[in-house]
C-alpha cells in the first residue's frame, strides 16, 4: 500500500485510535533515522494517551543520547529488558521491512500474534507488516512520520520537531545526499520553525567521529579503485582492518557517502568483510542508476540510491559476483555528457 495522503495514512491513523498500547522497533544498529522516527512517534502516541514502549535489537552509539533524553528507548541487549512489554497491541517497525534486519526480535515477533505495521522508505522485499506503509521516494523514515503527522492534523511540538530534524538531517548526511529533495528542505525549514535546534543535531550527528572510525577510513581510501572511467567505485575491506583499528562493520557507514562526492562517480559500493561469516555489500547512487534493484535480486533490499545485502562468500567471491553486474546496470543507463548539464537543478 503506498503512504502519503489518502488510504495508507487513513489506515494507520485507525490502528492507532483502535489501540491503546503500542510497541515501536526498528532495525539493528539504529541510528538517527530510525530513532528520530521513533522519538517523534512515542511522543506524537503519548500526547493522544496511549502507553509506549520503544525497544530496538541493539543499542545505538552514544552521540544519539539526545534523542533518547526527548523519549527512553530501550534495547534487547539491556539488562532485564523484554522484547514484547505486557499488554502490548500492536507494533510498528519503523525505518525497516526485513525480518532479517531486526535481529533477536525476529523470532519473538514472528510467534507472536499481534499485528504489525511497518512505516518505511526502503523497498518492500517480504511481507513483513499487515499494514506497510512504505514510500521509496521519501527521503528518511521521518520524513513519512512529518507526512503523517500534517496530514492528521497533530501538534508537532519543539521536541517532536527536534527528533524528526534529527531523522531527516541523519539520512540525508546534513541534506547533501541525492535522497535530499527541495521538499525536503522546506520540510526542514518548518521543523526549525516548530522548534527543532539546527546546531544541537547538526553537532551530535556530524561533529561525533571518533579516531578509530576515522583511521578505518584512512585505510579504506587505500582499497578504493574505479572503473568505466571513474564512474563506478568500489572500496572493498577485508577484516583484518577492522581487527587493527578496533572497529567494527557498523563503523565503516557513512565510508560511501565520501565518495559521493566525487564528481565523476555514479555509483559506488562498499565490501565488508566479515571475519566469522561472509561480506557485506552496500550501494550508492548518485540518482541515475537503481542500486536497490541489484541489491533486491541478490536477496538484499534498499531504496534506489542507497541499498545493500549480506552475501556468505569470501571477499573475492563477492566482488566477482557484483562488480559485473555494477558495470552492467551502469552501461544500461548511461546518459550522454551533453544532456548531464540539464539534469542537475
Ligand atoms: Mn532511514
């Protein structure tokens, strides 16, 4: 079902004045999108009087504190902490539509009866909610929850504002990334104008590297290498760099978005290699080319310009398998030199 004004938000608008007790997840390794998304929908929940609850699989790195100041989110990983509250309705997977992306919450939700919604703008790849909201075109989770929420007529107060400023600014890496739309923009504007803090989210999100995620990018820089004129790159890190710089896979995000910024790249993609299990796969695109289709034939998912997928081979394997296919997607859309002008506004 798609999201946005109509049928899709009607339909969640009525799960949530038939509930009382709500459940809001979303995927291992949260980070701004998805506990933004989260934050702005418990406090949105509790301003109309139902109780919630918000447990990930995994905790999130520490400069998301200030998100969890504005709502306490709890993690499967904590002490004494039960990943289906007592009395829980309904849950709502935010900023993720996979089974296998939700960790050791997996299996208790699978067995359990309650219904679930998914609000997400990452493509489908399973029936993973009764209710799927789901908006490729959107530029971050909270995105769709702003959406809702003017839609439905709530008051988005300063703390609300904040923890959906903080999704949006998140996932567009400071409204750079291609998913950055100039609705986007103005929606940002508005969120400021509610009460959103420009600096307090810009200052934790993009001023919180530490040394050893730093290094591990020095290193990965050494494994870059280009193809199709510099148009297709791939950076591709075995696992003794993430053992020597005592960092782990989780540390090297955000690895692609630099290299997005060079002028010639169209598309680009990172191998992680995991030292127990196999490799792990993502892509960018700078908006031409659809990342997510590859991604989604391979068993993985992802939206058009940001996808990935998990592939239990060896490093070598992996680049085998993409590397053609890349080169393949790249050489089936390619755009003439003289018309690239016109399309960038
Ligand atoms: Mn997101």
């Amino acid at each position: 079902m798609d999201a946005g004004p109509g049928r899709g938000w009607q339909c969640f608008h009525e799960v949530i004045e038939r509930h009382t007790r709500f459940l809001l997840t979303s995927h291992i390794f949260p980070e701004g999108d998805s506990l933004g998304s989260e934050v702005a929908l418990a406090l949105h929940l509790r301003q109309r009087g139902k109780t919630v609850h918000v447990v990930n699989p995994t905790p999130p790195r520490p400069c998301f504190q200030f998100l969890l100041d504005l709502f306490p989110i709890h993690h499967l990983t904590g002490n004494g902490i039960r990943p289906i509250p007592d009395e829980v309705e309904v849950v709502v997977a935010l900023d993720v539509g996979r089974w296998d992306y939700i960790g050791s919450l997996a299996p208790v939700l699978r067995e359990s009866e309650l219904p679930r919604v998914v609000i997400d703008h990452h493509h489908p790849s399973e029936d993973f909610g009764h209710v799927a909201l789901v908006d490729p075109q959107a530029s971050s989770t909270s995105e769709m929850i702003y959406e809702f929420l003017r839609w439905s007529g709530a008051r988005i107060d300063p703390q609300i504002a904040q923890a959906l400023y903080a999704g949006v600014m998140f996932d567009t890496g400071g409204l750079r990334l291609p998913q950055a739309r100039n609705s986007t923009v103005v929606m940002v504007a508005d969120l400021i104008r509610r009460g959103a803090d420009h600096r307090t989210v810009t200052q934790a999100i993009f001023e919180s590297e530490s040394y050893a995620r730093m290094e591990l990018l020095r290193r990965a820089l050494g494994y870059l290498k280009r193809e199709r004129n510099g148009r297709i790159a791939w950076i591709s890190i075995p696992d003794c760099v993430f053992a020597e710089t005592g960092t782990t896979l989780q540390d090297g995000d955000g690895i692609l978005d630099h290299l997005l910024s060079i002028r010639e790249i169209d598309v680009c993609a990172l191998f992680r290699e995991s030292s127990s299990d196999g490799v792990r796969v993502t892509f960018r695109s700078k908006g031409r080319h659809d990342v997510g289709m590859i991604a989604a034939h391979l068993g993985g998912g992802g939206r058009p310009n940001a996808a990935g997928v998990f592939l239990p081979c060896t490093l070598e394997e992996a680049e085998q398998r993409i590397l053609p296919v890349l080169c393949d997607l790249y050489e089936a859309v390619q755009v003439p030199v003289s018309s690239e002008a016109g399309l960038r506004d």
